[in-house]
C-alpha cells in the first residue's frame, strides 16, 4: 500500500516521471488534502500539459464544489488558457455539472482544433447516461462550426445510443444537411467499374493508414493494427468489390458477425460501447473503439443492449472521389497474389514509438539515447504499423529533435522498439 504522503511529496518534484500516475492516485483514492495542490499544478502554466491534464481528472474525481468553480473559471472567455486546458477543463467539468458544462461547451467547440480534439468533448457528454438532454438543449440554439458538426455526428452515431434528435440538431447548429447512406445499384455499379479502371492500390495503402481516419486503430492486415474491427488480411479475395463500397459508406448495412458492439449502461451513470471480448462470472470485458480493454463488473451494469457497428457513419464522407476509389481498389487486392497477398516471410508488423514529450528530452539531455532503452525512465510509447510489404515508414513516426550547437545543426530521430515471441531456444537474426 501507498501511504499518501509519498504522492503528496511527488507533486514537488520538477523531474519525477512518475508525476502524473501519482496526481491520478491521489483523485482516485479520494485525497481531499491535497486539493489545494492539484489546483495549483493545473493552473501552474510552466507545468507540462500532460501533468496539468492529469490534475484536472483528479479534481473532477475528488467533486467538491471548488472544483466546480476552477473549471468554470478555467474554461472562462475571459481568462487566457491554452485550448488544450480549456478542453481538458471541460471534460472535467462534465463529470461533475452537465448542464454548466454543456452551456460552455460550444466557447470550445467554436475553436479551431483537430477531430480527435472535437471528439472529446462530443464523448464528455455521450459517456453519462444523463450527458444527451444538456448538449441536446444547446444545440438547439447554438451555432458551432461545420467541422465539429460533423465530428459530433459522427462521434454521435459511434456510440450506440438513440441520437437521432441530437444528430438534428449538430446538423441544424453546423448548418450541414443530412447526407444519405443509401446508394442506387446503378451508382454502385458505376463506382465499381470506376475502382477496376482507376483506382490505385498502392495509393489506397496510404489513405488506409491516414491518422484521421483512424482505420488502423480498429483493423489489422496480417497482424499490423487493432484488434477492435474483422481482420483486413484477406478481404480483398473474400469480398465483392461492391460489398466493400457500400461497407465504407455504410458500415451498419452489413455487420460481420460478432462485431456487433455492446451498450451497456452502468449503476454510476457511465456509457459504454465496444465489442464483447469475454465474459465470466465477475466482470464483462469489452474492447472500444479506441481498442482498449474495458472490464465492467457485472454488478455495476444497469442496462445492456446490442449496439451497431463501431465503425461512425460518415468515415469517409471526407475523402474525395478518387481517394475513396483508391481505398477500396488497395481493400479488393488484400489476400490475393501479388504485392498485396499474405507473404511467409517473419516480418516485425507491430512497433511502439517514442513519443517526443518533455520528458523524453530530458531523459536525452541527462543520460542520452542509450537510456531510452531502459523500461524504468517511464517514457511515452504509441502504437506503430508497417506496411503490408513489411516496411515501416519513416515520415510516419514522430521525431525528437536534438540541437547540437557546435555543429550548428539539429538532427531529427525517432525511436522504435518490439517485441516477438518464440516457441524454441535458439539465436534470433533482425
């Protein structure tokens, strides 16, 4: 066991990357002493965002009313903060007032941010059960920008829950018209012939591993992406090229089986969405769109019900014509022989990168590169995928930059690590 004062003492360390796991502790375990100090760090503006952001879930946890004011304050038009603290203030705030949070949700979602930003605040408000009604309320007389409409819609309709009313709304407040998800048999027809004469594999590939459209967080090609949607491996020798259209434009038209996903509502007013990965007599352990593992103890479910696909409506309503040709033209050419098809060869298809955070370059500047190899300093690692061919693309991986002064020049690296498993003694050639 933890004695508190150990965390307490953490928070006054300018270099302990254990930092922010020790600020979460002391939310989760309810330590109302150390308010005081957790209002400060995230206040604190020469404190790393990361370390801030973890100070605003433990005040959301502890739920007292300073709380509520702090967030407020901090989202405050008024007061200068960075966006990402603002976000993270709202995201807070929700967990404690949905109404106060919905009412200042829009001075957010007026901002320019990335999808992933404007997704979280859709997901502050469409994991509570009660979350619906205040953002619902807004909406309705609120004007948002086109872009987050569209975020909302479709964060909206990932989430298993009857949002027709609010999808109205995101489309009456973004000012965008409803888009149909039906598609003629003389279009797809049309489209088909068109992905046969122009579309591009190797294109494709690219436009499958776009970071925003997040298709490799759900898919895995011969092991190389998520677990949470079917296996692309070999899809292109199972599927119709018109199967695979009308997949992509409306994923809820044909679901594989198994991969219809589970809404389940629990006994602290919690949503949860995501594929049922098992099940005994304890806990239900579902895997959500973020491919995470979720175990929910069975006691704590309120209401459970089969879902749709975790796949949003409106994935690729941002792609062009062509782009959307080159997608499936790379999908229909998965698992048949060629360039695309299952090779025999042992490839590394799964890696971690080093992200590029304060931390990391104060790891570099004290004990050099070589101590990025050593599990203890705590550093940062996200998930990494190669290429069908086995190749790993360098311009895909993010870059820590280190100034040599003498030399006047800044080199730019990246950082990679995996693992692999074996089932005999032996030496490993890499």
């Amino acid at each position: 066991q933890i004695d508190p004062k150990v965390l307490m003492a953490s928070l006054e360390s300018k270099s302990d990357p254990r930092q922010a796991s020790a600020i979460r502790l002391l939310g989760l375990w309810k330590i109302i002493s150390a308010q005081p100090a957790l209002e400060g760090i995230a206040k604190d503006d020469a404190k790393d965002l990361s370390i801030r952001k973890a100070a605003f879930e433990s005040i959301a946890d502890l739920g007292s009313k300073s709380s509520i004011a702090l967030l407020k304050g901090m989202i405050a038009a008024s007061i200068d903060n960075p966006l990402p603290i603002k976000r993270w203030a709202l995201v807070s705030l929700a967990s404690l007032d949905l109404n106060s949070a919905a009412e200042l949700s829009v001075k957010i979602l007026e901002l320019p941010q990335s999808s992933a930003e404007l997704a979280e605040v859709f997901d502050a408000f469409l994991s509570k059960k009660e979350g619906l009604a205040p953002i619902l309320k807004v909406l309705a007389n609120s004007t948002i920008s086109a872009d987050a409409a569209k975020v909302g819609i479709r964060q909206a309709k990932g989430s298993g829950r009857d949002v027709t009313e609010l999808v109205k709304n995101l489309e009456k407040a973004g000012k965008i018209g409803a888009v149909s998800r039906e598609i003629s048999k003389e279009k797809l027809a049309e489209m088909t012939k068109a992905v046969l004469a122009q579309g591009d594999p190797a294109r494709g590939e690219l436009v499958f591993r776009r970071k925003e459209l997040v298709c490799m967080k759900c898919h895995a090609i011969s092991g190389s992406g998520g677990l949470v949607g079917p296996d692309m491996t070999s899809i292109g020798a199972s599927a119709q090229i018109d199967y695979l259209i009308e997949s992509m434009i409306n994923p809820n038209k044909a679901i594989k089986e198994n991969y219809h996903s589970i809404v389940v509502t629990t006994d602290d007013g919690k949503v949860f969405n995501g594929i049922k990965v098992r099940q005994d007599n304890n806990e239900l352990v579902l895997r959500d769109a973020e491919d995470r593992l979720i175990n929910i103890s069975l006691k704590k479910i309120e209401e459970q019900k089969n879902g749709k696909s975790l796949m949003p409506e409106g994935m690729v309503d941002s792609l062009t014509q062509g782009e959307l040709l080159d997608l499936v033209r790379f999908l229909s050419e998965l698992g048949k022989v060629g360039p695309y098809g299952p090779g025999k060869a042992s490839i590394v298809r799964r890696y971690e990168a080093m992200e590029p955070d304060a931390n990391a370059y104060t790891v570099l500047a004290r004990k050099g590169q070589d101590a990025f190899a050593n599990p203890a300093e705590n550093l940062k690692w996200s998930s990494a995928y190669a290429m069908v061919d086995g190749t790993l693309p360098l311009r895909d991986l993010p870059l820590l930059q280190q100034k040599r002064s003498l030399e006047n020049i800044t080199h730019s690296m990246a950082f990679v690590r995996f693992g692999f498993e074996t089932s005999s003694m032996g030496s490993v050639n890499i």
